[in-house]
C-alpha cells in the first residue's frame, strides 16, 4: 500500500519523459495526496501493546 505514491511518481516522471505535461502533473499530484493521506493513518494508527 505504502508503494502506491511512488509508482504514481513514477508514472508521472514516465509522462513527463513523453511530453504529457498536464498527465505528469495529474499522476505528482495523485501522488502526493496518497502520500499524505497514507502517512495521516500511518501517523494516527493506535498501537495496542499489552504489557
């Protein structure tokens, strides 16, 4: 799941190699959206440790 951000990179970087301009930027901001949304439940997940 955490992948999912970087292969939109990666998928962006493919379509700014191509000339696709307004796809490059579409695929960098999908990216970082997932990116941040991933670390928001990453970063608020509760760890439920028995001692």
């Amino acid at each position: 799941m955490m992948s999912l951000p970087f292969f939109l990179f990666a998928c962006g970087l493919g379509a700014a190699w191509s000339d696709w301009r307004n796809m490059a930027m579409g695929f960098w901001f999908a990216g970082l959206i997932t990116l941040l949304v991933l670390f928001r439940f990453h970063a608020t997940e509760v760890l439920n440790i028995g001692l």
